[in-house]
C-alpha cells in the first residue's frame, strides 16, 4: 500500500508553571525548549484514557524514557488535561495545537526526540486487482490536495479513522529526531 502523509502535530510536554523545571521553559514566542521525560519520572500524570490514539503514543514515550508514569488521572478529553495540569494537579503530554491557547499557569516544552502525530492516508479496497481497486486509486490521487487544505482548517487530533469510501485516513506516531 502507498501511504500519503497530510499533516503531522508534536507532542508536547505540559508542566504547572509553579513546578521548579517549569524555569527551563522558554519565554512567549520563542521556540519551545526541550525537557527530557525522565526528569518527571516521579511526578503525577494527566493522560488520555487506554483506548485513545494519543494514550498508546504516550506509552511509547514513556516506554522509551525507561520508566512507567504515576497516572494520577486519566480522560478521554485533551482540553482536560491542559486544565489539570493548569491546576497544578500533575503533568500532562498533548498535540502541540493544545498549548496554543493555552497562556498561564502551564510551562511547555519540546521532548529531546521531536514525537510527532502524524496524519496519513491510503486507498483501500477489498480485491488488490480489478475496478474497485484502480477506482480506489483515482479518488485517493484526486482528492489527496482536498484533504491536506481540508485538514489544515481542523484539529486533526479528533480523526482516529476517518472513513470515506474507499479512502481512510490514520493516524499514527512516528518519532522523528
């Protein structure tokens, strides 16, 4: 299968802004700085319940630092995260598109390898061969500009699949140093 990229988020790393590493955060308007995961290692977490996308992509990071996080609490809603963790409940990882509004009581930073959401699409169709699949084929190189225009007015986050006809769209996690 030929997969298509259309838009890709970095993930996040949310700290209450009376948290003493919230100090290595960069000012307003500058690039994020880098924070390494395991320097929260014994911090309380916020993240996305077990069956959320972006849950299995934080067990990656937390997998990769080496270490199982305190969950304190988990839930199915990413704005909730950002307010828990502006209530200095715990820390939390979001879509960088989270943070955007986000202007007190947070500090956030970049994680030290650049996790990105990314957002891909292929044709699929239920024969390899024949007319289903070359229809497959002519709507997804058709269509490929309208969805990247389309997803660039949206929060992707919310697309777990997306279905339309023969077209799907998946998120997935990649790391990308």
């Amino acid at each position: 299968d030929t997969y298509y990229p259309l838009k890709q988020e970095e993930l996040v790393l949310i700290i209450p802004s009376g948290h003493p590493l919230a100090e290595k955060a960069a000012p307003s308007g500058e690039p994020l700085a880098t924070l390494d995961l395991t320097e929260l290692r014994y911090e309380p977490f916020v993240l996305m319940d077990k069956t959320s996308t972006l849950r299995s992509s934080c067990d990656l990071l937390f997998e990769k630092a080496g270490f199982a996080p305190n969950i304190l609490f988990e839930t199915n809603n990413t704005s909730g995260i950002a307010a828990m963790v502006q209530s200095t409940l715990c820390c939390g990882i979001i879509p960088r598109y989270y943070t955007l509004g986000l202007t007190e009581g947070v500090a956030c930073f970049s994680l030290p390898e650049k996790w990105l959401l990314k957002l891909r699409c292929t044709g699929i169709h239920s024969a390899r061969t024949g007319i289903l699949g070359k229809l497959s084929a002519i709507i997804l190189r058709t269509n490929i500009n309208y969805f990247k225009s389309w997803l660039s007015t949206v929060n992707f986050t919310y697309v777990s699949i997306f279905a339309i006809m023969p077209l799907v769209i998946i998120l997935s996690l990649r790391s990308q140093p």
